[in-house]
C-alpha cells in the first residue's frame, strides 16, 4: 500500500492580496485561490475569511490530517516567534501573533516567515536554485526584498529579522527613503518605485533630450513605461535602466563578498526588463568584486511563475521544517 | 580511568610571522612559538621548520596520537579545498596546498582557512562570543578582514571565500585601494593604513589648523601616532576618529542588515583607540538602521588577548570539526 499523500498550504500576504493554495511534495499547487488583504480591520476576522475559503479545499483532498503544515509569507513575518512585526504595509499595526491564531483556527500546525525568505525556499526547492547550497534571492518590486541561503539553511539572524539588503547603504547621502527616512538605499533606487523616480530625475535634468516618456504626466511614469519606452530605443529610458543597473550590480558586489553565493537570483515585476536590466548589472557587479570573485557568481533570474513563487514558497517551509 | 587527554596544534600564518601553540580542550595554549613566515621561497622548507620547531613539544605531550588535529588561519586561506589561494602578503604564489603539504610532514590532519575565519571561531569558543550563534567579527588591523558567523556556523560561501567585507564599497568613487584598485572600500578607510591616510588628507585640507602630528614626516604618521595625539586632546587626530568611526558604523549598519547578527565583535590594533572609535562607530551605526535593528546589535571588542586569539582560532577549528 503506498504511504498517503501528504499536503501543505501556501499562504502568501501582500499589502493588497492574500493568494493561497495547496501544494503536494512535487511543488504542484492546487486550489488556488485569493481574497483582500484588507477587507477586515480585525485580523482574527481576516483569518476567519480564509479558513472558510480554505475549508471546503481543505474536504475536498481529504482532511486536515492530511496537510503536514500551514507555511505562510508576509511583510516582517518573523520565523522564530510567528508574528508579523511592524509591518509598514499592513493594516494590523504592531506585534500580530499570526502563526498562533491561524493554529487555533485551523488546528494545522503554521510556520511563518518574511516573504522573501519564502520566495527563497520556493526557488530552493522548485526553482532556480535546485541543488544551491549558497545563493541570495533578490525581489525587485514595488520595494527591494531579500532571502539569504548559507550552508543550506535560510539566514535569519539573532532576532529573525535578517536579509535586508533593500535597506543596506549604497549611496550615502542619496535619495531620500520616505518610508524609513534614511538616505541612498538600494531600495530608493532598484525598486519599481526608484525606476519612476530616476525617470522623472533624467526628465527634469535633460530637459532639451526628447523622450517619449514626456507625454505621460510624472505621477504616471512607471517602470513599466519606463521599460516599453526603453524598448522603442528611447535614449533616457535606456539611461534609466544603465543607472539602476550600475547601482544593483554595485549593490551585488557588496552582497556576494558578504557570503559568496553560487547564485544571485532575481525576482519580481522589474525583471521584465530582462537584458536591459541584466546588461549592466552583470557588468558593474563583475567591475566591484575582488579577482577571486569575478565570473564565477552566477545571475539569474526566478525560474518561477511570479503567482505561484509565494505560495509554493510559503508551502515548502513546511516541508523544510524538521 | 579519565580519558585520554586530547590536544589541538593552533598555526597562525601572518605576512611577517608565524605563530604557533598547543591548546587543550580548555583554550588553555602551551609550547608556544614563533618563526618567520619570510625565510623560505619554498614552502616545503617553510613547513619543515615549523615541524623541527614543534617537534619537541609533540613529544613532550606525549605524541602525536595525543593530537586530534593541525589548525591553520592564513590569508586567502580556503577551508573547502585546504589550499592558500593567491594571498597578496604571502612570498608563496600561486595555489599552495599547505593543509596536504601540512597533513604529509606532520601524519596529522589538517584544517585551513582564512585568519578572520580563524579568529571569529575562537571567539566562539572561547571569547566574547561564547554561546552566541549569530555574530560577526571585524578584525580591525593593517587591513579590515571579517568572519561571519549565522545559525552557530561559519559562512564560508560556495567557495570558501565569503566574508570578505573588508573589500565592500562604502564610498562610491572613494579613497582608491591601492592593492585591489577599487575605490572606496571599508579597509580604505577603517584599516590602521586607512587611518594614516586619512590623517594626512586631513592635515593637507587643514592648513591653519594647528597639530601634534605635524612634528612628524607624513610616512611616520600611523594610526598609533594619531590616537597618542588624540589622548592629547589634539583635534585633527580626534577629527580622524570620528571620521573612521562614522565609516565603519556606517558599513556595520549595512552588515547588519545581511544577517542581523546579535553582536559585532571588534578585533586587532586599531581597537586600542577604544571609546575614541567605539563613540562614533555606535552612532553612526544605530543611525543607519531601520527601527527594527535599533538599540540591540551588541557591539563589543575581542575578549582574546591578541597573540592568542589567532592561535585559539586556528586550534577551535579542530573541535569545530565533525
């Protein structure tokens, strides 16, 4: 008689949308399904949502003892203790016990951690980082996140809170970060949000340099028009995209002497600037890393559906988990 | 019947001189010694001293089955493969596979890796560290060397080359290096080379200003001479700590936020300079990380008395080992 199947749910909650599945041992998700993030200002209302959406799932391949674990991604999700702390973009303000309260909801065992490291894991275990040892996901979105593997094993630090590499100095002095109020992080320049910025700064700069990006009003310039007029040839997108770029890569530099992956893998909505991004950033990362390091790191991108990265990441601290 | 006591070889190569010792299980070091890491173009012969020299007290702790194991901190000093890799400020070109040439002349096994590495596990085991699974150590002295403990293990890398923040830019288009050729890297700055080179600077800016350290030629000024001059109340010289401290609290900011360690641990010459460094590393620090970080990253310097700590290191690895 073969073993049972075993199962595991994937939660992952953003700022806007909480997407949810679940996943079998081979990383094939079923159930999907998704629901508001911020629907309920009550977070023990938010649960009660998704335990009803996840119910009927949850029947349907078998039973809760059939589901080993409940991982789940979200902003400042602590590992060691299962809180959301502080997390800027949500509405529950403060210290959230939120492993603890979906235990009590679902009687499934949960584990949680910040997004990113769940994207890591995800890419450890289905994506582009199979058989990696050594490697650091970076997640180029609206913000910049990250997810460090060491020795095999995610690094979270003293407190749970390590990998905060959006957050680490690269132009001191620089671009104002309105959220944390500190000046020249990477994340003022390598998100989304920082590709726009760099846009409207190249605009007001040149202003006698034609661009197509000119007939959009500032507030609308994204780095997805950003990208699209980049790719028409238009010469200030493209020096937008040489600048961020040059500072990612230098970011990288930094990162890869810290622990030296195998791997840097990059993930997220910006990484559909594809070479336009990869170009420069391999060769400002190669111009700032000692002789030891250089051309042997590897940079990749996500080999991962964006939609399913979280939840299947989410899931496979599950499996991870001893 | 107590068992058998068991004993580690603890070897320090340095640029200048090689260090070396007996250590118990206790941290406890006896039969110590030193040679020079210059006399020999070959390594072989290189070794074959350091066995005539460590021959006797061998013999006097009752032999080499009393030996669990040869510990080696050098520079470039890569734990994987045993080899010293490239190492700048050693005369043995090339890849030197000192862990073998070690193992056939001794009959004892032998761990290698790089002299940071070394000390951030001894002090571990036996130093401000001792019991703490997250830490990073900054070994503060002609250059800025690093070993980086997460999760109670040494983050090596895919390579063995991780922990090289020393190199990491601080400074975009900085102070060049003149060893690497970049610009702007922490040791340009935070080494007692960086010291000399900022009092210099500051000296040539400062024209009028009135200083202890203008009654030396400019090569004589080291960083020595600069904190003497500072005790003194001097005020370039205390301008120059401040300066370096606002650097390095600035880059452990940045380290910080990597993998989130519980303490920093401060090590090697420059430290003597202690409140004088220590006063505006803190600041500059705490002012560079997000609230989360705030307020809780210890910072201390080595419990290790210096001459000990690299051979303790170099000794710890052989405990280390499974």
């Amino acid at each position: 008689m073969e073993a049972p199947l075993e199962y595991a749910i994937g939660i992952d909650i953003g700022g806007t949308n909480t997407k949810f599945g679940i996943v079998n041992h081979r990383g094939e998700i079923s159930h999907r399904g998704e629901i508001s993030s911020t629907n309920h200002t009550e977070v023990e209302d938010f649960i009660t949502e998704l335990y009803e959406n996840l119910k009927p799932a949850i029947k349907e391949i078998g039973g809760e003892e059939l589901i080993k674990g409940i991982g789940v991604g979200a902003p400042n999700g602590n590992y060691y203790n299962g809180n959301i702390e502080f997390a800027p973009n949500l509405q529950w303000k403060g210290v959230i016990p939120l492993a603890k309260l979906i235990h009590k909801k679902f009687k499934i065992a949960c584990i949680l951690t910040n997004d990113a490291n769940a994207a890591a894991v995800g890419e450890m275990m289905y994506g582009a980082a199979r058989g990696m040892k050594d490697f650091i996901m970076i997640t180029l979105g609206t913000g910049v996140g990250s997810g460090i593997i060491a020795n095999g094993q995610l690094i979270l630090g003293h407190d749970g809170f390590a990998g905060e590499l959006g957050h680490t100095i690269i132009r001191p002095g620089g671009r104002l970060h309105k959220g944390t109020g500190m000046k020249g992080s990477l994340e003022t320049y390598a998100s989304a949000t920082g590709i726009a910025a760099t846009a409207n700064e190249m605009l007001e700069k040149n202003p006698k340099e034609n661009s197509l990006l000119r007939k959009l009003p500032a507030k609308k310039i994204d780095s997805k028009a950003v990208f699209e007029a980049a790719v028409k040839g238009d010469k200030i997108a493209k020096e937008v995209f040489k600048f961020t770029g040059r500072i990612l890569g230098e970011a990288l530099a930094n990162f890869v002497m810290f622990s030296s992956p195998e791997a840097i893998i990059l993930f997220g909505g910006v990484c559909k600037a594809g070479d336009m991004l990869m170009k420069p950033v391999k060769k400002h990362m190669e111009k700032n890393l000692l002789p030891i390091f250089q051309n042997k790191i590897k940079l990749l991108f996500s080999e991962l559906k964006e939609s399913d990265a979280a939840i299947l990441g989410a899931s496979a601290l599950v499996w991870e988990k001893k």
